[in-house]
C-alpha cells in the first residue's frame, strides 16, 4: 500500500542573502512501508533551526547542501503508523532527521524513541535536543564554566542563547543578555531573571555599552552572532577569557563578506581562548546533559518559550521569521 507525503523542498541555492518564502516549494512523493526493520512515521513537530541556513548554498561547509527539489532534512517528533520493526510499536513517539514532511518511512536504526517522563513532546526538539545539548557543551565543554563568573550572550532571546543564559544562572554566574528586541529584554530580564538585558539594536557604541553594563568585563562570551558583536565583546572581554563561537547569523545572511577583525591584538595580550565548536562532533556526550537537563525541566528551573507555526506549509515563513529574529525561544512548526 502507497501513501502521499508532501514535503518542503529548496528550489534554488542562496549564496547571499536572507532566504524569501519563494525559494522554497511544496511536493508530494508516494511512500510505502514494505522492507524489514523499516517504519511508517507520521510527524507531530518540525524544528526550524539557524544552522540549516548554511546548507542552502552550494559552498562546502560542515554538512553537504539540501538537493534541490528533494526533501530537506531536520530535527522531527513523529508518531508510529505503522511498524516492521520490532523495536518500534504503532504509538510510540520517535526523534528523526526526516523533518520538514508530514510522513515518511525510514530504518529503525535512524530513529530513536522518545519517553516523555511528563513533559512536553516538543521539549525532546528544544532543551532536551539539540538546542539544549548545545548550549549545555558550550557553556560546560567549551568554557569551563565557573560558579560566579560574568557571561556574555549574543543572540539571547533564541534558542540556544535563552538556554546558555539559564545554564550559566543555575551556576550562580552574573549573565549579561544582548538581544535584538524590547518585548525580548522584558522576557529575559523578567522571567529568566538575567542581571542585565540590552536591545543591541538601540546601541550606538557596543563597546561604550558593555563597559557601561560590566566595569570588570567578561569571563566568558557565548557568541552566537560574529561581526561587529564579537569585535565589541574582545575588547571587553578579562584576561584568560573565553570566547566560545556557537553561530555567526550576522555574516551568514550578509550580502557582503564584511571586514575582518581589527583587534587580535587584544586577543594576544588578554591571552583569550577562541572556540568555534559544532555540536554534531559531541553525539556521544548525552547522559550527563540529558540527565541534568531533565531535573532542571522538572523542577522548572529551566523555562520553556516556543514560537510556534502550525501547517507544514508554513515551514518556509517560520524559517525566514527566524532569521530575521521574529521568534521568542524556540521555533517550530507543529503539522
């Protein structure tokens, strides 16, 4: 028996640029379950993320680019249909790669299956995936991170940098929140409970404006932006400070390659750390994460915000939303 799936694909490549709706399309391919060990998935939740902006080029990058006119690829929560598996049951709840489509059949070895201890099923796509893991590497694996330090976060009022904010908190660190929203400073100062939140975009001089904030300056910036942000943050930043580089959303939708920095030579004598990290080198490094992750979910010292889309048809809005900082949170799509 065949079935339709429709999906989102990519119709062209956009080497520059922030991505219009138009560049993407809505197809439907018949699918069927007949080999061993395959499932039949019904999607339940998408999630939009940053990093897929840098598969819709064709230069080399650390993942292979969307083909075109085929079904993109990411973070999904489905719900089993149908099973030659004996590993999955009809009713189970799995984690796939096979987002962006309504239904799609896949061996039970690309899925994983969720059990929801009570909480919300799209959390396993935000604080308990790999949203959540990536801050939680940052901020542990990456920096070091210490009890009383100061913590820079760009892009604070997404995903990742509301997550970073509340993992460096629970570390009794002071957490410096930039963001580019006032509705987003009221969120992280008022319910997250950052000691300081500024919209960067009503700040003539970063430099002036994080002195302003932190006299001593920083132990650690999450910088999830580059540009101009990260020129700032150096020349703020303690001796033996680290940088940890998450994202760089600034210059990967400029329309131009922009200049490079102009003050290494505070990174040689402040003696800073830079880090670029990609959390897909840190697959098997879970248990303690998942675990913690889960107690600071369940006794709520971790908050959740989504943005939510609902239609697999708005897959292409809620990704553009995203780039242009229109989400609180967490984005997704829920079909």
């Amino acid at each position: 028996m065949t079935i339709n799936s429709k999906f989102i694909a990519l119709k062209n490549y956009i080497p520059i640029g922030i991505p219009k709706e138009e560049d993407f399309e809505i197809k439907e391919v018949k699918i069927s379950i007949s080999g061993q060990n395959e499932v039949l998935v019904n999607n339940l939740w998408l999630s939009v993320d940053p990093y897929m902006r840098a598969r819709m080029t064709e230069k080399k990058n650390y993942k292979p680019p969307f083909k075109l006119g085929e079904p993109m690829e990411g973070s999904a929560i489905g719900q089993v249909e149908k099973s030659n598996s004996k590993s999955f049951k009809i009713g189970d709840f799995v984690l796939s790669n096979c987002g962006w489509r309504d239904k799609f059949v896949e061996k039970e070895i690309n899925l994983k299956k969720i059990y929801t201890q009570n909480l919300p099923l799209q959390s396993f796509l935000g604080p308990l995936g790999m949203t959540g893991h990536t801050a939680y590497i940052g901020l542990y694996n990456m920096a070091s991170i210490k009890k009383g330090q100061t913590v820079l976060v760009s892009s604070a009022g997404g995903s990742v940098g509301s997550l970073v904010c509340q993992i460096a908190k629970i570390n009794n660190c002071k957490v410096i929140a930039s963001t580019g929203s006032d509705e987003k400073v009221e969120w992280l100062q008022n319910e997250l409970k950052v000691d300081h939140a500024f919209n960067y975009k009503k700040t003539n001089n970063l430099v002036l404006k994080l002195k302003e904030i932190a006299p001593d300056g920083f132990d650690i910036y999450f910088d999830n932006v580059g540009g101009d942000f990260l020129e700032a943050a150096i020349y703020r930043m303690k001796n033996f400070g680290k940088i940890i580089i998450c994202g760089r959303i600034s210059q990967m939708n400029a329309s131009t390659p922009g200049s490079g920095l102009k003050n290494m030579a505070h990174v040689l004598v402040k003696r800073l750390t830079i880090k670029g990290f990609l959390i897909f080198d840190h697959e098997n490094e879970k248990e303690e994460f998942t675990k913690n992750m889960t107690e600071w979910l369940i006794s709520e010292k971790i908050k959740i915000k989504e943005t939510v889309y609902e239609g697999l048809n708005n897959c292409p809005k809620a990704f553009v939303d995203l780039l242009n900082g229109k989400n609180i949170g967490k984005m997704l799509v829920k079909i």
